[in-house]
C-alpha cells in the first residue's frame, strides 16, 4: 500500500509551491487525477497525510491543496465513508495539549499542523459542499485572504460522533499503536528545503514495500502462559495394549444424505406452483407423517402459503395443523386471514376449525373479510356464487358450535337481508332468527387455544 519512487516524485512535481501558486484548486485536483488511477488514490491520501504531520508541507497554499485533494478524492462517498474523515476532524478539532506552564511545547505523533481561522473556514465549507465550484475555482492565495463571518462557522459533531463510534469497535491493541515515522523534536533548527532533500525523505519515507509510511508501533501482547493439562489417559489410547476395553463409537447415519427431506423439499416447490398428483400427495404426506420436524424444515413461510393455499388446500390442511405449536403459527392465521377469499381458502379455514380450536379472533376476522369480498366484488355471477359459499360456511361453523354467533349476528344479518334474493342467504337468515328465538338452543364456547379437538 505504498508509491514508488516515481509516483513519489510525480505527486511532488503537482505540489511544487511554485506551480501551485498560479493554479486554481480545481486544476490541481484535476491534474492529480490524471496522473494517478483510481486505485492509487488512497496510497496518494496516505502519502499527503504524512507530507501534512511531518511538515513537509511548508506553504500554506500547498497544505489547502493538499486537503483538497484529500477531499476530492472521495468526494462521491458519504463523508462518513471517507478513509481521512478522521483527518479532517483532527483539523477543525485539533487535540488540546495539556502542557505546563513554562515548559516546551510538546507533540504527538502524528500531528497535523494548526490551521488559520480562513483555512478552517474553508475546509468546513468544502465539507458542506456549500459553493464548491466556486471555492475550487480559487487559488490557495485567494482562499487564505477570504473574510470569514462570525456565523459562518459549521457543526460536525455528528461526524466526530460516528468516527468516536467506529474507534470504539477497534481493539485495545489497535487504538494504542503510534506511527513509526516521529517528527524532528527541534523545529528551530535549520533545515535545508532544496528539492532534492525533500524529495529523498519523501521516497525513503512513503516508497517501497517496506516504506515507513505502512508501519504502526503497538505494545506487545503479554500474557502468560496456560498450565498444562495433566492427562493421565492419554498414553493409554496411543498404546492401547488390550482393545477389548476400549471400544471406538461410530456414529453410522454420518455422511448419508437426507433423501426423504431433500424430495419433501422438490415437492413443496412444485405444490407453490401447481397441483401435485395423487401418488404425490401421499408420499409428501407419508413423508411428513414419518416425520414430524420434517415440516420446519420444508422451505414453507408465510409468504408462501397463498400459493399453497390456491394450488394443495389439502397439503395446507395437514401442514397447518402439524405447525400448530410453531412460534410463528400466528404469522401462518395472519397471512391466512388476509389472503383473496376463495374456496380454496375456505376449505382450508373450515377444516382447521372443526380439528383444532383457532383463535376466536381469527375466526371472525376471517369471516368479516369474507362479507367484505361479497360486498365489494363487482362480477354479479362470481358475487352470488361467492355468497352462496360464505352462508354455507357460516351455518357450517354455527351448526357445529364454532364461534359464538351472538358477536357477529348484527353483521351476519346485514350480510343475509343485503343478498336475501339468494336462497342460501335466506336460509342463513331463518338459521338467525331461531337462534335468537332460542327454537334451536344453538350455543358455542370460543376458545383460543392450540389443541386439537380429539383432545379438548
């Protein structure tokens, strides 16, 4: 992850103070990405962040250049996402340095240098992505010469926030490591800034694959080392001198494949799509028979049992009923509950009412989307055929004590007087009125539970 040499030298030739200060940062942004694959880019921001700390360099117009670039690199990705993001809060929010009073100045590896008020100023609205075009358009110059309003300053504590997060997640060993790479402690003494020496601590620094520039320093991991475990059985199985008290446990149903499970499975995903054939339904059901845990583990959700509905009702039945313990059994009565009405469906709610007692609920929910559907289908011939199946169902299930009629005879009455031209509607009226009258005694006590009516 590091230049080479000539990279080096090329990313230098953009940043010479002298060709920086007549070019705009956008054309020095521009140029850079000419110069330099997209793959390249981030060994370019690591080579700028280290010229940036070890304050290689100088010139104000080359730092903002610098932090462009390292913008503009990932200028497509959330700010979040940016792999220097954390440089760009350790800018606007430099560290504060606990020193005492009288004593030097000291420093941290890897410190970033200070900026001025207008720098700041301009690395928050290059954040912002506020005037953009017209900021880059501008020399580093022009930009250090810009005035700064009192209000113009922008908040990024939700960044710092994040970035804090992230840090959190790294390992204790990771949060504590330091560059290798320290800065010269004695910033008074003269140093020469020909060319030439800048360029070769920059190549000894960032290039090769060995360069500094990759290396982090981070304290050892001691801990000590486990006690032996004292096995005093171990030798006897490496020497085993009488085989007859040690006898090896073989697990024989390892390695063979689930062919029942794999079929049920085949069959399934031909049941969402059409009817399987007779023999097909008995092995599916035989299988599940066989098996009973077989049927979590046949690919059915909820979402699919529209389809299963429609195309194998009866497959539905028995499937439903050996779920009836599952945790999402109610999920299964949801979806059931708020599918298209048809026959199908119908068959599948009154067999599993007359086997299991359903959530009281359900029942009448079930029945109030089916009164829905008549009343708002606009098909005459599929209306009546759809209300003759609704009344025969719900004498059905009042015949045979399943719900409690009481709480939806002022519904069921509207549904029978609206359709009262049909003869089984009719019926269901009449059914209604010796209810009320107490002629018929009809009761029914609704339950919520799970059993099966073999066991109540």
């Amino acid at each position: 992850m590091a230049l080479t040499a000539n990279q080096c030298n090329l990313l230098l030739d953009i940043f010479e103070p002298e060709n920086i200060k007549s070019k705009t940062l956008e054309v020095i942004s521009n140029d850079l990405n000419k110069k330099f694959q997209k793959t390249d880019h981030l060994k370019v921001g690591n080579c700028l962040v280290m010229l940036l700390q070890q304050n290689l360099l100088q010139e104000k117009d080359q730092r903002l250049a610098a932090i462009t670039v390292l913008y503009e690199l990932y200028r497509s990705e959330p700010l979040i996402s940016n792999p220097f993001g954390s440089v760009f809060v350790q800018l606007l929010y430099p560290p504060e340095q606990h020193n005492t009073v009288g004593a030097p100045k000291l420093e941290y590896p890897g410190q970033l240098p200070k900026l001025t008020e207008a720098e700041k100023h301009f690395l928050c609205l290059l954040l912002s992505d506020v005037h953009r075009d017209s900021l880059l358009r501008r020399t580093g110059s022009q930009i250090t010469n810009l005035d700064i309003s009192p209000k113009s300053k922008s908040d990024f504590s939700a960044l710092r926030l994040s970035l804090a997060e992230k840090l959190i997640e790294l390992p204790h060993t990771s949060k504590s490591g330091i560059p290798v790479i320290l800065s010269l402690p004695d910033k008074n003494q003269q140093k020469s800034t020909e060319e030439v020496y800048i360029r070769d601590i920059v190549n000894k620094l960032a290039a090769g694959e060995n360069a500094p520039i990759n290396k982090v320093y981070k304290p050892e991991l001691v801990t000590l080392a486990p006690p032996l475990l004292n096995c005093q059985d171990e030798l006897v199985w490496l020497n085993a001198t009488n085989p007859k008290e040690h006898l090896v446990c073989y697990d024989a149903t390892m390695c063979i494949p689930d062919i029942a499970g794999y079929e049920v499975r085949q069959l399934m995903n031909k049941a969402y799509k059409a009817a399987l054939s007779l023999p097909q339904q008995q092995q599916l059901l035989g299988e599940l028979e066989k098996d009973p845990k077989l049927v979590y583990h046949i690919g059915l959700t909820p979402q699919k049992l529209p389809e299963l509905v429609e195309n194998n009702p009866l497959i539905a039945i028995e499937v439903l009923l050996k779920l009836m313990q599952s945790k999402q059994i109610t999920e299964y009565f949801s979806i059931l509950v708020n599918m298209e009405m048809s026959l199908h469906s119908m068959e599948v709610v009154n067999r599993l009412t007359t086997t299991v007692d359903l959530p009281t609920e359900f029942v009448h929910l079930y029945i109030s989307n089916c009164i829905s559907t008549c009343e708002t289908i606009k098909d005459r011939y599929m209306q009546n055929r759809l209300v003759r199946l609704v009344c025969v169902f719900l004498q059905s299930l009042i015949r045979n004590k399943i719900i409690n009629v009481q709480e939806l005879f002022i519904e069921v009455q509207a549904f029978c007087i609206e359709f009262s031209r049909i003869r089984e509607a009719a019926a269901l009226f009449r059914l209604l009125k010796q209810l009320e009258s107490g002629e018929l005694g009809l009761t029914c006590s609704p339950t919520s539970g799970g059993k099966t009516k073999s066991d109540a």
